[in-house]
C-alpha cells in the first residue's frame, strides 16, 4: 500500500508543478486556462500533500523513521496508539 501512495505521491507532486506551470505561463486573455490549470494545480498539491503526509506517519509507525523528539506527547495519543480512536 506505501509503494502505491509513493507512487501517488510523485505524480501528485508532478501535476502541481506541471499545471502551476501553466497557470502562471497562461495568456491573461486565457483567463479559462488559467483557471483549469490553477485549480488542477492546487489539487495536486493537495492530494501531495495529503499522501507526503501519510507516508511520514506511515514511516513512524513502522519504524521506518523515528518519531521527532521535539513535538510533546498529548493524552490522546497514547489512546491512538492503543487502537482506540
């Protein structure tokens, strides 16, 4: 499943530079290509986002990477831990 949200992860960062692209390159006549592109930019960042983050937690909790020492431990977090949401 990581592998997949990997690969999710690449082509959703592609779009965003891709459209980005073409969004800021766009004609200001071409206010309709502009628009299409900023929006399916913005989706790529997005759905970036979403599986970078994903596959941080992912790797935390597998032991992949260590979990930051810095960030401070809530009282619900060790509830989640447990499997109790």
């Amino acid at each position: 499943m990581q592998k997949v949200i990997a690969i999710a992860n690449v082509i959703a960062w592609s779009g965003f530079w891709a459209f980005g692209y073409l969004a800021f390159t766009a004609g200001v006549d071409n206010t309709g290509q502009m628009v299409t592109a900023a929006v399916l930019a913005a989706m790529g960042g997005g759905v970036g986002m979403l599986a970078y983050f994903w596959l941080i937690r992912h790797s935390e909790n597998v032991g992949y990477a260590r979990v930051p020492n810095r960030a401070v431990k809530r009282e619900h977090d060790d509830l989640t831990e447990e499997g109790i949401s």
